[in-house]
C-alpha cells in the first residue's frame, strides 16, 4: 500500500523469458495471477495483456516474473477508482451480424 503508483500495467522493457533457474514461491505466484485474471475478466480487461503473458510462467516464475507482478500490482494502486460498472438496463443484450 505504501508503494509508488505505475502509469501504465507493463513495462515493455521487461523481456519475460523462460526462468532456466529454480523458480521462487510458485504457489504464491499461481495464486496472484489467478486473482488477477478473476479481476481482469470481470472489472479491469486493462491489465488483461499482461496478466495473460504473465501467467504462461506459473509453473516456474523467476524474479523477472515477480518483477512484472510488481509492476501490475503497483499500477492498480494508482488507478483503484477504475472499474466497469454493469447495470440493469438494457436487459437484453442484442446483436446484428451481415452473413449467409
């Protein structure tokens, strides 16, 4: 809570390779990014391109992988208030589509 807050939720210059050393806290690593998609899915499809590439590296994350949890992490500090709010109205969700 007390970190700074990121403008955007990755950083292109991080190169997320493959971890060829002994991962760190895998289950951790599992548990964050699966909250992450949770919430990507539901209320924040901008994080959803990292937390996707990200997740390909759950069964051996390395500090390049965390680095990357952290970048996600400090960037949803600075933009808590952003969110997509779903309401009752239209009920019926319609759509149209031009083929045979």
């Amino acid at each position: 809570m007390d970190c700074k807050h990121s403008p955007t939720p990755y950083d292109p210059s991080l190169i997320i390779r493959k971890n060829k050393r002994l991962g760190k806290d895998h289950l951790r690593y599992s548990q964050i990014i699966g909250s992450l998609m949770y919430l990507a899915s539901a209320t924040r499809p901008d994080i959803l391109f990292v937390v996707s590439k990200l997740s390909r590296f759950s069964s051996n994350p390395g500090s390049d992988h965390w680095c990357g949890i952290d970048q996600v992490m400090r960037y949803l500090k600075g933009t808590m208030s952003y969110a997509i709010h779903y309401s009752e109205y239209p009920g019926v969700l319609e759509g149209y589509s031009d083929s045979n």
